[in-house]
C-alpha cells in the first residue's frame, strides 16, 4: 500500500518533523545501548531488536488487517538487500568498536551522510547543488566537535585502529545502502511494509546470534533491551516516513542531531546519577550543536 504523499511546505514540515523524531530515539539509543550491554552480549542484541520489532510490527499489521503482511511470502529483492544493509550496519559496527576508540567510531559512522547524498545523487536522482554539499559539510563539522570533545585524534589513524576504522567505515556504507533502497522502495510500498520485510530478514541474517541467550544477565539490562526495541520500531518508522517527504539528504542531515541529543542525555543522567556515563556537556558541545543546527538549515534552504 502507497499513501500519498502530501504536498509542498507540508509535506516538507512533515519529513523535517519525522526527522527529528528519529534524531531524538537514535540519540537516546548509546545510553540505552550501554545499560543493555551490562550481561548482553552485543550480537544478541541486535538480533533480538530485529526478532522482536519483526513480531511487533507484523502482529499490528495483522491486527489492523493490513495487506503488508503479504510481503512476507515473497518479499521484493530489494527489500532483502536493505535488510542485509542494516544488519551490516548493525554488526559491523560493533565489531568495530572492538578495534578502534569511540571517539574515531563516532566521527567515523557520521561518513554515512555522505555516501546516502551520493547514492540519492546517482540512483534516485536527487539534486546536489553547492548548497546543499556545504550544508552536509558543515554538519559533519558539528558531529566531528561533538563526538571529539578535544580528545586525542590519534585513534583516526593509528595501524593499531586502522581495522576497527575500516569496518566502522563499513557499516556507515552500509547504512547509506539500506537507506537508499528505503527511499527507493518508499516509491511502490508503505514504510510499514518494507520495515516489516527488513526486520524479518534481518533477524534470519542473525540469527545465528540468537542462541546465546544472556540467562544471567540483570533485569535492567532486559529493559534497556526492551526499550531500544521500541526505539528501532519509532525511529526506523519516522525515518523511513520522512523519506517519503523530503529528500533523503534533507532527512539523513537532520538526523544527525543525534549526537548533541546523547550528550544532552549523558549530562542529564549524570545530574541525577553522578559518574554514570562518561562524558560531559563542554564547549566542544555548544560549538558543534551549533554547527549542525546551522547545517541543516543551510540543507533545508536547497530543498
């Protein structure tokens, strides 16, 4: 099933507002994801968020007597290629991180931008004017302040780093490649359905992750899990509406307020809870939170 999609400024106001729903749960996400990892192991949990979301989703469509549900007796090829997208996303990053620092990682994932404007540029034939390439550019600035806060950039280049490097590389061009296809497929299908097709894939792909059930883990550790379940449910929803609104440049950029929205988390949950995440809100924050906020105006402006 199609919808239409609705027509100029509101539609526009529709994708920037979906956007920044999924800024707001993607940046929620590293402090559930780090509560979770407490017993979990990581390569569970991004199979048990495919697991579930897959059931989640398909029982409401069900429920709601939707014809998306069809799709999974012979889901479209595309659709299983930007389901292996996300799960190479998922998988390769946090491989990654085992290789490489935080700080580079951060950065590193942030180059999916880029690669989403390339391939909107080449297959789905979206504009690319020097507004819009400065506007992604100055973006990433901001990401860049925000997620280095004045450390050591010795972990971008360093031999000992430079395997995690590459494959956090890789998962952001993994990324962009499930995204595109979203954007594509958003043409003939619903992003419900092409959502429910990507998280039943997706959970066959790992599935071999799904029987290291954590028995000892705690139960906080489960709640965490439950709600970054949620989180891909909301966020992935909002992210693939908003592709149907605006262009994916536009919607990949807003995005990218994440990080300031973590480290707004961080220093929240550090007021309450002192010490419990590291980090803090510096002038490296304010700075790069700027930047992005300037960047995406700028992108907005070339829509």
């Amino acid at each position: 099933m199609q919808g239409d999609p609705l027509p100029g400024l509101v539609s526009k106001r529709t994708g920037v507002l979906l956007a920044l729903v999924t800024a707001a749960f993607w940046g929620t996400m590293p402090i559930a994801g780090k509560i979770a990892l407490d017993g979990i192991s990581p390569y569970f949990i991004s199979w048990f968020r495919f697991v579930t979301a897959a059931l989640i989703l398909g029982g409401l469509l069900w429920w709601q007597g939707r014809a998306e549900t069809q799709l999974l007796r012979r889901p479209p090829l595309l659709m299983v290629v930007a389901a292996a997208g996300l799960a190479g996303n998922y998988i390769l990053y946090i491989a990654g991180l085992q290789y490489t620092t935080a700080t580079a990682a951060q950065f590193i994932v942030q180059t999916g931008t880029i690669f989403l404007v390339t391939w909107s540029a080449l297959f789905l034939g979206e504009r690319v004017g020097p507004l819009r390439v400065i506007g992604v550019a100055i973006t990433l600035g901001g990401v860049f302040l925000v997620t280095w806060n004045g450390e050591s950039l010795e972990g971008l280049w360093s031999s000992d780093t430079l395997l995690g490097n590459l494959m956090v590389m890789g998962s952001a061009l993994s990324w962009s490649l499930y995204a595109v296809l979203q954007k594509r497929l958003g043409r003939d299908h619903s992003a419900a359905g092409i959502l429910l097709v990507v998280y039943a894939s997706g959970a066959v792909l790992t599935l071999p992750a799904g029987v290291l059930v954590p028995a000892e883990a705690p139960w906080w550790a489960w709640v965490a899990l439950l709600f970054l379940v949620v989180n891909t449910i909301i966020a992935y929803g909002a992210f693939a509406e908003s592709l149907r609104h605006v262009d994916a440049a536009v919607t990949s950029t807003v995005a990218a307020f994440a990080p300031v929205l973590t480290v707004v988390g961080v220093a929240i949950a550090n007021h309450f809870w002192p010490g419990s995440y590291p980090g803090e809100f510096t002038l490296y924050t304010l700075a790069g939170g700027t930047l992005i906020l300037v960047g995406i105006v700028v992108v907005l402006r070339s829509q």
